[in-house]
C-alpha cells in the first residue's frame, strides 16, 4: 500500500510531483477557490486516494457532483476528455475505477436516513440551529438538565415540546432553582422549534440514530465512502452546518485516543464551511477550534473545503497544514485584502509570488503546500491537479437506487422507532393525574350529597325536645363515624382536583 496520495504535478512552471502523506492527513487540510476553479475534482481524487489506502471517508455531496464515486470514469466520458491531455503532462498511467460508496440522506430520498437523538444535539447545537438568544439558552439548559435528572429520555421535538410546556407550567418551582425561567422564553423556543420543524428538522431528530461504525467501515480493503446528499439540505443551510459540526463533535466523544496513526481512521471533509461560522456565537466558534485541535488524536482527518481561506475563523486556519488553494479573483479592495491574506498563510517560494500565482492559475490548477515528514508545511508549489478515476459528474437515479438496495445499510435505518421517551412519560402522567382528580371531584360530591341529607335530617328534627334533637345530633354524628367534620367537608370543596393535579405534576420536585 502507498504512503502517500499523489495529487498533481506539472511539466515547464509547475512542480514535480505533489504528494499528500498518509501519516500526516489527520494534521487537517483546506481546499479553497472561487466557484468553477476545481474544488469539487480535488474532493474527489482526494476522496478516492483515502479510500484506495483503506481510509474510510465522509463528505457532503452539495451540487450532486460527487456521487460519480461510485461508478468507473471512462475516456469516452465527454467530462473526461480534457483530463487525458493533463494525465500525460504530469506522467500519470491514468487507470480508471469505482469506490465503495453509501449514500445517506437527512430526509430519506437519495439516501439510507440519517439521524440523531435531541439528547445527542445538546443545548449549544440546538440553540445555534435555532438561532436563539443567551437567555433562551439558558432556559433550554434548564428543560436539558431537568430531563436528565428525572429520567425523561429526549429523542424527537415532540419530546423537547412536551417537556418545554411541562417546564412552563412548573417555571415557579424551577426559577426558584434555577433561576427566572420565563414564559416568553419557554413560547419563543416554541416557535422556533415549528420553524425548524418546517424545514424539515423533524427528519434529522429520532431513533433509530446514527452509528459511527457505520461510516468506518472497509470493503475489500478499501475505505467506504460516505456521501451525504446535501442539495436538498442546503436550502436549510444553519440546519445542514449545525448537523455536520454534531456529527464532527460525536466522532470526537466518542473515538478512542490513537496517537499518531500511520494513516487516518476517517477523513472528514466539511464542505460550504462558511456556513458553520457564519454569525456563529463565540462560545460555537471555540467548540470548533477545540475539537479541530484535539481530534486529530483520534485519528480524525479534518478538510473544510470553501471560497475563501478568510471564512475560516484564524484559530481553526492555523491547524490546517494540508492546502490546495485554488485561484481567488481580486475585483475589489476587499477581494486584493483577502488574497493577500490568503498568500500570506503559505511559506514564500522565490520562484514565484504567491498571490500572483494564486490569481492565475486555471481551472484544475492550484497552489498547494503539503506537510513533510517532519510536519513542517513545505513551500508552496504551482500544480496541476491530477484527473479523478471515478465519473466525473452526478450518476443516474436508477444507478443510485441498485447502489443503496445492494448496501449493507439498506432496512437498517428505513423504519423509524417511537419508543417511551419524554413525550410517552410526560403524557401517562397527565392522564393519571387527570383520573385522579376525577375521582377526587366524584368522592366530592358523594360527602357533599351526605352532607345535605345531614342538613335535611337536622331540619326534620326541629320541632322535638332540646333533648331528644342534641341525642339525635350525636348519634348523627356517631353514623358517620365522627371523621367528616363540616370543616373538613368545606375545605375540600372545590380545591381536591386542582390540589391533586398540582401535587402529582409537581412530584418531580418533592422529596429533594
């Protein structure tokens, strides 16, 4: 098996051959360009050299293009005819080939469902997919932690709904714990959760959820490739970055430390990574600059792939020591600022200057800057950029369908699970308490219909002896065995139901 990935080269002004190396992929990379410079061939070669050297890989398929990963390229490709020229340019005995590829899809059409719990999205990812304000934050925090102390397990919105309106109808007893749970929080939490809901949230949340296993396997040798169909999702986009950067956080709760591997365990690309740190809060920009740092421990590849190198947040930039850099355009002083940042981020090579190059280079080309042996980033190189194996361009849907009936996944996430969860809980307890409090009110009226038989007896008795009336009185009252006293009759009026209701919802806080 090679040690490296070649990835391009070029004959008079460009370099000799360039190499991305196994052992320093999980170092993290970038691939960056304008529109229509060649981001999604470099994601391609780059998917399918990790899955030649058994590395399984994920990536989002946002325009449809990469799904060409599962057939073999051919030369009478019309796509593929340009690239004969470049493979005998650089000296590459181009051998086409298909992939092991399976297809997901948050809302179940061009892929096997993909989903996860709410308990597994916590609060910080919710609340940034919702775009909610710090102090509704804090509210979703409450409603999180009261379900895990009272064992109301959360997996689907109607869970989080159900436990926000229990939350709303306890916010006395909770704000005395937790602070000012506020009911204008609890209702705008709402309303944003039917808006996510709309856009097709209620697709992502439930059970069966996602194993990670599943995205890391091997067949024959070779790593799976996992493609997330994204064209559709990306008409959500905070819904589409929030659920990548969960899927980035569970690899990095959940993956053992392995050191410095001799090759990744997965290579994850983030593709449209503008999109993650867009108005991103402080507090989501430092959970990704810490899971960036640590991850690679875990033998986790991470590649963001966007228009500009300056979408990246510095913090997380500094960590990327793989680029491809294709060509920027400078129209604007905001555009020559941004490409001179851009330059600035690559050792300087004397044959050339960087910024000048990366305004020239063609479609297909790049400069690039590859970590050595040692870790430390090579100079920058003009190169061109070696053609893929695989079809270049999307497959048709009957292709896609034979791919995902023939897959290990297919059944295996179909059918969605509804088991007892918050919702089930919440709602068996309403009903008991509402039973309760009907049967209170019915044993209610049953003293009160004693009570004015009583009354009426008393009334007949008017007309006798002082005497006789104050014996008839006791006995009376011995009937009745002396326990419902005509206090304790008018203070049960009215109040048993609403005094039963509130004590069995309020159970959750009694005995503390």
């Amino acid at each position: 098996m090679s040690e490296t990935i070649f990835m391009g080269g070029g004959g008079d002004g460009y370099s000799a051959p360039q190499n991305l190396l196994l052992g320093k992929a999980n170092r993290h990379g970038l691939i960056a360009g304008a529109t229509g410079t060649g981001k999604t061939v470099t994601l391609q070669i780059m998917a399918e050299g990790f899955s030649a050297a058994g590395v399984p890989v994920f990536l989002s398929d946002v325009k449809g293009d990469l799904s060409g990963l599962a057939v073999s390229g051919s030369a009478d490709f019309k796509l593929h005819a340009p690239f004969m020229t470049r493979a005998e340019t650089i000296g590459l005995d181009l051998q086409y080939d298909s992939f092991p590829v399976t297809f997901w899809d948050l809302f179940g059409e061009k892929g096997h469902p993909i989903r996860a719990t709410v308990a597994e999205m916590g609060p910080l990812l919710l609340s940034r997919l919702m775009d909610l304000t710090d102090v509704q934050e804090g509210v979703l925090n409450v409603a999180f932690r009261v379900a895990d102390e009272e064992g109301l397990p959360l997996l689907d919105l109607k869970d989080l709904q159900a436990l926000l309106v229990w939350v709303g109808q306890n916010a006395k007893d909770l704000s005395l714990r937790y602070g000012n749970v506020a009911s204008s929080s609890i209702g705008a939490i709402q309303r944003q959760l039917l808006v996510l809901e709309n856009q097709g949230g209620s697709s992502l949340f439930g059970e069966p959820a996602l194993d990670l296993a599943d995205m890391m396997r091997t067949r024959d040798g070779r790593g799976e490739i996992n493609i997330l169909a994204a064209d559709q999702l990306m008409g959500s986009p905070r819904l589409y970055a929030t659920f990548l950067l969960w899927l980035l956080s569970e690899l990095f709760e959940e993956l053992p430390e392995v050191g410095n591997p001799d090759k990744p365990k997965l290579v994850f690309f983030f593709d449209e990574a503008h999109l993650l740190f867009d108005d991103a809060p402080k507090a989501l920009v430092d959970k990704v600059e810490q899971v960036a740092r640590l991850i690679r421990s875990k033998g986790v590849g991470v590649y963001f792939v966007t228009q500009n190198p300056g979408d990246i947040p510095d913090d997380v930039l500094g960590q990327l020591g793989n680029r491809v850099q294709h060509a920027l355009r400078a129209f604007t002083a905001k555009d020559r600022k941004e490409l001179k940042a851009a330059a600035e981020t690559y050792r300087d090579n004397p044959a050339f200057d960087t910024a000048d190059a990366i305004q020239q280079v063609g479609t297909g080309e790049a400069v690039t800057s590859f970590l050595d042996r040692k870790g430390i980033p090579q100079i920058v190189e003009r190169t061109l950029i070696r053609p893929p194996s695989s079809q270049l361009g999307p497959i048709d849907a009957p292709t896609r369908t034979a791919i995902m009936s023939a897959s290990d996944m297919a059944g295996k996430y179909d059918k969605t699970m509804d088991r007892d969860s918050a919702f089930e809980m919440l709602s068996k307890r309403a009903e008991a308490a509402a039973k309760a409090a009907e049967e209170a009110e019915a044993e209610e009226a049953q003293l009160e219909e004693k009570e004015r038989e009583f009354k009426a007896a008393r009334r007949y008795d008017g007309g006798r002896s002082t005497k006789r009336s104050t014996r008839s009185r006791r006995a009376s009252d011995d009937s009745f065995g002396g326990a419902i006293a005509s206090v304790v009759v008018k203070e049960l009026k009215g109040t048993t139901g609403r005094r039963l209701v509130r004590g069995i919802l309020g159970s959750l806080f009694k005995g503390r």
